[in-house]
C-alpha cells in the first residue's frame, strides 16, 4: 500500500466500522419495536432527543397519534418510561446514520482537496457518497410505512433498507482492499465465479432474513431440522396465499421456508469452495479468506438454528445479523484476493 493513502484506507475502515455499528443498533431496534417511536424526521434538531418532562409529554403525545400506539401499545398500560425506552434506541440509530455521513463526506472533501484520491478510488468514492445517501432516504422511507395505516414498517421496505446497507459495507471494504492490497494473483475464472456466485447467493439469503424479521417469521415452526410437526415442508408454506409466488415473499411460513433451506446452500457453496481450494497453489491471503470462510459460515448455521429453536430472543437475533455482516466481510474479502 502506497502510504499517501494509508489515511484513506484508515477512512473507509473506519467508514466501515461505522456501518456495522449501525446495522448492530438496527437490529435492535427493530427486535425492541423501537423504529416507529419517532414520528417526524428533522436533519438538525432531533440530533438532542426531549430533555425536559414537557417535552418528552410532547414527544409521547405526538407518537400517541400514529397506528402503532393505537392498535398496539393502547392495549397495554405503555407509560411514558416505556416510550422513553424505544426513543432511544431510534434516536440512536439516526444518530449514528448523521455521524456515518459526517465522517464520510468531511474526510471525502479533505482528500479531494489535497489530491489523495482520483481516477478509480474517486470515482468509487462517489459511489460510496451516493450510497450513503440513498440509504438514508429508504431509512425515512421504511418508517414513513409504518406510520399510515399499519403498525409496522412494510418487510420489503425493511429488506432494501438493510440489504443496502449491506452492500455499501461490502463495497467500503472492497475500495479499502483495492488500496490496501493493490498486488493480486489470478487464479482461474471458473474458481472466482463460484465465489461471485455465492455472493450473490449470500446476499439473497440476507434480503430473506430481512422478510423474516419484518414479518416475524422467526415466531413460528421453532423446531429444527424439521418445521412442526416433523415436516420437511409445512402445509402452510404453499396454502398461506394466493397466488403461490406469494406465499414465499410475503407468507411467513413461505418466508422462513426460503430462509432456512437457502441457509442449506450457503453453507453447501462455502464447502464447495473450500474442497476446490486443495487443488489451487493459493497465497497467504487466499487461504485466510477462505478459512475464514468455512469457520463462519460454520457459526452462522448454528447461531440461526438457536435463534429459530428459541424463537428469536433479542441477544441470539443480534447475533445472526452480526455473523451475517462478518460472513459478508469474509466473502468480499476472499472474492478480492481472487479478483483482477
């Protein structure tokens, strides 16, 4: 690495940190029912949340209007220590999303300046930006979904929300990894398709997990290896909705069938990848990529097979989505030592 752009590899790593943290406390906010507590959307003064008891009545007040407090929480004695509760985490959230843009635009415009980046890295470095600001909007945009009619945010809303933010991870570290790593050895094309194919695989798992957590199918048929009743395919997966495509994006039986057998051919690929890898003369890298690989996806089953068995408690489904984000990691990083 050339070390006029260490501090930009420091940048994006840093920028990539950032986004992990992110989808972390998304997650739990999410698995608190915390995303609909704040019901407006202010770039500059939300940044304090309420101080003051009046305030915080304010604040309440103005949520108390909206479908999830009327359909929902007025159902239960919901205080205004419980709504301080779920406030937080949302506020937090969008906190980090403004400290995520700062960090990526004032260091952006420093680089610029003083000529650090150009050609390929600027012309990423843009997409990034963009990026980052498209997936913004989808947050505003998930939560507007949720503030209409219904109590809960839209799950396709939810999956491109969380799936974006996946990819703009995946493409940070992929710029570092061009700079940090500007050296690679070629090794065959079929062997590097294989792993671009499970990428894509991967990443299609993780818009199913994202249905699966904005439609709760995570609450139902908690057994493993067979769905309830000792089915390999429950009756409900294909009669939940009409017509049948219906049921495997928006029928929770339907949702957690693709999820949970998709997670069957992730962990299938890795293997393949792994078993293809003895025949290749690999370089240190290559080869950590590649373990890194296998001991992941190893976690990654079992931590969704406890979450499924113990009907998604807030630690286990933090867990998941945290080895999702590392799996992802591992894969990128991988699918760069074998790139051009």
């Amino acid at each position: 690495m050339k070390r006029d752009l260490k501090p930009v590899a420091i940048w994006l790593l840093t920028g990539c940190f950032l986004i992990f943290i992110m989808v972390v406390v998304g997650g739990i906010t999410r698995l608190t029912n915390s995303g609909l507590s704040m019901t407006d959307w202010h770039l500059v003064t939300e940044v304090i949340p309420p101080i003051t008891h009046t305030q915080w009545e304010a604040a309440f007040e103005e949520y108390k209007k909206y479908p999830e407090y009327q359909k929902i929480n007025i159902h239960f004695d919901f205080t205004l220590e419980d709504y301080q509760q779920i406030y937080f985490w949302e506020w937090f959230h969008r906190l980090l999303g403004r400290l995520l843009g700062i960090v990526f635009i004032v260091p952006f415009i420093y680089f610029l300046i003083t000529k650090k980046i150009s050609g390929e890295v600027l012309k990423k470095c843009i997409a990034l930006l963009f990026l980052g600001g498209f997936q913004g909007f989808l947050g505003w945009y998930m939560v507007k979904s949720g503030l209409i009619d219904q109590p809960d945010v839209s799950h396709y809303r939810l999956a491109m929300h969380l799936t974006t933010a996946f990819i703009t991870f995946a493409f940070t570290l992929w710029v570092a990894l061009d700079i940090m790593y500007p050296a690679k050895k070629i090794i065959k094309t079929g062997f590097r398709n294989l792993i671009r194919f499970t990428l894509v695989i991967l990443l299609i798992q993780i818009v199913w997990g994202a249905f699966v957590a904005g439609l709760n199918a995570g609450l139902i048929h908690n057994t493993w290896p067979l769905m309830n009743e000792g089915k390999l395919i429950h009756e409900t997966v294909y009669i939940e909705q009409s017509p049948l495509w219906r049921n495997f994006v928006e029928g929770k039986s339907g949702v957690q069938f693709v999820h949970r057998y998709l997670a069957y051919v992730v962990v299938a690929l890795i293997g393949l990848i792994w078993l293809k890898s003895w025949k290749l003369d690999l370089t240190g890298p290559q080869t950590t990529g590649i373990s890194a690989l296998v001991i992941l996806v190893v976690v990654q089953f079992v931590l969704g097979v406890f979450t499924l068995i113990f009907a998604v408690p807030l630690w286990l489904g933090i867990l998941h989505q945290v080895g999702a984000f590392f799996l992802l990691a591992a894969i990128t990083f991988t699918l760069h030592r074998f790139s051009r």
